[in-house]
C-alpha cells in the first residue's frame, strides 16, 4: 500500500481542518513522509515525496516570493502542500492558485485550525505500519519459495503457490505460447484459457502483468497474470478529484467521496501498481529457472556396473579395446559378436516424486534387458535419463543382421509396454561394428534418432529406426521445445500472426500455401481460388508486413522452416 495525498486529506485529524483543495494536480501523488516548515527555502532539506504542512508564512510575501516558492517545491518533488489558513494568510492568494495548476502541485487550504503533531503522529504511524507489513510480506514469500526450490516443487505447485499468494489467476507458457502450468482463481479454466494464443500474443513482455522465465541470455517461458477484462473492472469514485470546493457548504471537500486506498481491499490492482505482484512473480519465476534446471541435471544417480562400463567406454576412461572386452565379458556380454548401439526412448506420464520416478526407471532397465533374454541375446544397458535407455547390442556374426535386430527390438519394446505408466516406447539405432569401443561412441547418434522417432507423429509400428528414417521434419520434431527455435519460429512469423489476429485475415495460411508450391504463383492462385492480381496483392502486403523479400530462396527457407517448427508444436487452447 502506497499512502496517497488523498488517504491523508481523508484522515480524521485533518477533515477535521475542513480541508479545501485550492488547485493543483492529482490527489494521487504518493506520500512518503510529512514534514512541517515555515521556511522559504525548505526545498533545499528535501528528497521528494514529503507533504509540507505549513501556517502559511512563505506565502505572506510578494507574489516574486510566493511562485519562487512554489516551483522550488514543484522542483523538490514534493507530493503536495497544506496551508493553515488564519496565522500568515487568511485565504490563498490568487497567485497560488494559478502558480500551483501551472506546477501541478497540490495545495490544499485548512479552514480551522489543527495540531501539525496529530497529523503527522497519524500519517507516520500508518507509513511506518505499512513498511512493516511490507518487510513481513517479503520475508513469507522469501521463505515460501525457497522452501519450494529446496523440495524440488513441481512447475504447477509453484504457479498455484503465486496465484494463491495474490489471489489471481497466473498461466506459466513457454515461448511460443503453449501453457505449461496454470492455476485459475475467481474464474473457470476454460474461460481463463479461452484464446489464450490470441491474448498473450498482443502482450508484450514490458508488460507490468508479464514476467520472463530463464536465465537472461536464455528465457524459455513466461508467467502471466490474468490480463484484464471488462468484467474485472471495478468502477470507484476518485476521492478529492479535479474539482475545487467552493467553500464549506455547497462545494465537495478535499478527500470526501468514496475512495479505496491504493493496495486495500478488493480494490487491489495485479499490475505494475502493486509491488507485492511484482515480488511474487518474480520469486515464482527464478523458483521455476531453478526447477528446470534441476530437473536437468538430475538424472543417471543410481548406475550400477555395466552403466559405469559404458560411461567409462563414452567419455574415453576406457581406451583399450580387449580391456573393454573383458570387462563386459564379466558383465555377461558375448565376445566375438557385432555389436550395436541401441536407444530406446519412452514416452510417460511424468512423475512428480522423485522415489517413484527411479522405481519406474529400474522398471524400465529391468523389462529391457528381459527382453533382450527373450531374444536370446546379450546386452550391456544402462538408464541415460528417466525415460530412456541406452544399450550395446550383441549379435551373432552369422545370420542376417536385420533380422536378428527385428527379434531383439520387437521383444524389448513388448516387454517396456508392460511397465505401468508408458503410453509409447521406439528405439533408434546407429551403425554397427565389431568394435565394442566404436559402438558405445555410436550411442549418443542412436539416442538421437530414437529421440527424434519419438517426437514424430505416431504411424505403423516399427521395431527400430535408422537415421535415414528422420529427415528435415524429424530434425525440427527433436528441437522444437528449445527456447532458440521457438524464438527463432516467433521471430519469422510473429507480426504476420499478430496482423492475422487484429485484422482477421488470413495472410499465414496464404504465405504456407506460397512455400508448399515452390512459390508457383499460377498453382497458387488456382489452389485458393482467386485472381492473380488478388493473389499479388497478398503477397505484397505479406512482404511489407515482416519486411522480406518473397523471390529470396534464404528467405523463403527460414519461413518454411518457421512454419515446420510451428505445425509440430501442439495447437495453443
């Protein structure tokens, strides 16, 4: 809560001088302090922000004097002026009146006389009460989030923790505007994220409501109170106002009306007004950096032996070949065999508990390596992540390679869809060799395409994928979620999607049709059913719009390549 000019005037001790607002500005200013001077160069003690209460004996002088005083005032920054009237002056001078509306500073007349000391013993009392209210708020919230850093509090109970703080509704998205985690308060859901897309584009991320998630240099999200509607509008009266009282009868007196102090009550605002919103977001959005780069590092704690013989083998501590083939013949890997690098990627639904999530993984090595037992065969294998596992295939030299590998994958993959809680499972693999030391460096372009096979679209199951099964759209599938793509994909594309919304045409569409053509501009035309000039027209005002050249092959490039990476992004609710 920020103490108004206006919560002062409205105080008891000073209605109790029939204030009078006699001209100047805003009755809004913020109050810092109240300070009591009769000096005529008191400017010169002062920071700003202060309400001067004076009996008016600067202002007895000569006009010269009276405006000097004024704009030395004005200059100092001071939040308004209250003049005593009886002492120095029985009623302002018309040089004050026209000297203040010029500075916009507010000067107020008492009519009666009042004790300076109860006026400011009140206000300081209630500034002082504030800043502590302050301090305590900062350290609940200080201590809330950094208990939620420290127990690796999930993305959804740090943005319902926020919400709940500021009793507002707050949506967590990445960069191109999917919601990753929302809590709703005083709406639904569905209202809340009813053309979601559509709102939180036209916000810019200066806006008091929006605040950056990530690292500076690396922003991968953004948190957002609800923007503002029409019916979360609250209508109020603006206390003192613009208008002047004439006099203590028929005129309004300065601070009457119906006026909710600034930060009280339901009256409230969540924007850029209110420091407590802006100290939440904040905590919330370094909280949420915190998570995701945990949750990034968190993985591969419990290796037992053959995890440690293939790190060893990856990351070149083992650089003898027969010492590599023994120590997986100890660990029961057939000698003399081909072998392959295999990486089996699974999609499931996420666990927040950190026991459950390693109970699942065990799960995961178990039900593949039974697997490889089924098809006869031997493996090293090891849990790169949660969701993943890499292996060393071992297969005969005799027989035909594909088939042996169709055996082995088919088993693997029956066996990890046994294990409760995964909704897919694919397996990229990567060149063989008779080379234990070569395949375990293969592993990372194995883990590569099953993560990109499991990015795409699921079609006809396949035991296994080889890097010619990937192409352009499968590269994009893997890289999709990085923040460099999506903002990459943003800034093709993005003032051609905001012109789309605020004018509702369809000029995207037009642009993706150019690029699936090769830029035929005669199959253009006939495919959207319109004439050529109609069809040049689009075109134009499509290059005018992002400022491109449509007959540059670079161009056309990065926006087919935009337009790729945002067909593969979920649509936004």
């Amino acid at each position: 809560m920020h103490l108004s000019v206006a919560d002062v005037v409205a105080m008891p001790v000073v209605q109790a001088g029939q204030p009078e607002l006699a001209g100047g500005g805003s009755l809004d200013r913020p109050v810092r302090w109240v300070h009591v001077s009769e000096l005529p160069d008191v400017a010169e003690l002062l920071v700003g922000r202060e309400l001067i209460l004076t009996t008016g004996q600067a202002l007895a002088g000569s006009d010269a004097a009276t405006v000097a005083y004024l704009e030395s005032l004005a200059a100092a920054g001071v939040s308004g002026l209250v003049v005593e009237l009886g002492t120095y002056v029985r009623r302002l001078p018309p040089v004050v009146v026209r000297t203040a509306d010029r500075l916009g500073l507010p000067v107020i007349a008492l009519h009666r006389v009042v004790r300076f000391v109860e006026i400011t013993e009140a206000v300081h009392r209630v500034i002082v009460a504030d800043q502590y209210a302050e301090l305590e708020f900062a350290r609940t919230v200080h201590e809330t989030f950094t208990a939620l850093s420290v127990r690796r509090a999930s993305l959804a109970e740090i943005v319902k923790t926020a919400a709940g703080m500021l009793d507002t509704s707050i949506v967590l998205e990445d960069l191109t505007h999917r919601v990753l985690a929302l809590t709703a308060r005083h709406t639904t859901t569905p209202a809340l994220l009813d053309h979601w897309e559509t709102t939180s584009r036209l916000l810019p991320d200066t806006d008091p409501n929006v605040v950056p998630v990530g690292p500076h240099t690396q922003r991968w999200g953004r948190l957002i109170l609800r923007p503002p509607t029409a019916g979360d509008v609250r209508s109020g009266s603006n206390g003192g106002g613009d208008g002047r009282s004439a006099g203590a009868g028929g005129g309004r007196s300065a601070g009457s009306g119906d006026r909710r102090s600034a930060g009280g009550g339901e009256g409230r605002s969540v924007g850029g007004g209110n420091a407590r919103a802006r100290m939440v977001l904040e905590r919330a959005a370094q909280t949420l950096t915190l998570h995701r780069m945990v949750e990034r590092d968190r993985f591969g704690l419990h290796r037992q032996a053959q995890t440690g013989l293939i790190d060893d083998m990856v990351t070149g501590r083992v650089t003898d070949e027969r010492e590599a083939a023994a120590l997986a013949a100890a660990l029961g890997l057939a000698r003399r065999a081909r072998y392959v690098p295999l990486a089996v990627d699974i999609a499931a639904a996420a666990e927040s508990d950190p026991v459950a999530q390693q109970r699942r993984t065990a799960a995961l090595l178990d039900a593949t390596l039974h697997g490889v037992a089924l098809a006869k065969a031997t493996a090293l294998a090891a849990p790169d992540h949660g969701t993943r596992i890499t292996l060393v295939l071992a297969i005969s030299r005799t027989g035909d390679l594909d088939t042996a590998l169709t055996t082995a994958c088919s088993a693997i993959l029956a066996e990890i869809r046994r294990v409760p809680g995964v909704d897919r499972a694919v397996i990229g693999t990567a060149a063989e060799s008779d080379s234990l030391l070569d395949t375990a460096r293969e592993l990372a372009q194995a883990a590569h395409v099953a993560e990109v096979a499991l990015s795409l679209a699921p079609s006809t199951p396949r035991p296994f994928y080889r890097s010619g099964d990937i192409r352009l759209r499968g590269l994009l599938s893997l890289i999709r979620d990085e923040p460099g793509v999506q903002r990459f994909a943003e800034t093709e594309l993005s003032a051609l999607l905001r012109h789309d919304i605020r004018n509702s045409t369809d000029l995207t569409p037009t642009l993706r049709s150019f690029l699936d053509l090769a830029g035929n501009k005669t199959e253009l035309a006939k495919r959207l059913n319109i004439s050529r000039p109609t069809l040049y027209d689009r075109l134009s005002r499509i290059e005018r719009i992002l400022a491109i050249d449509l007959d540059n092959g670079e161009t056309r490039t990065s926006l087919h390549t935009a337009l790729l990476i945002r067909d593969l992004l979920p649509t936004p609710r």
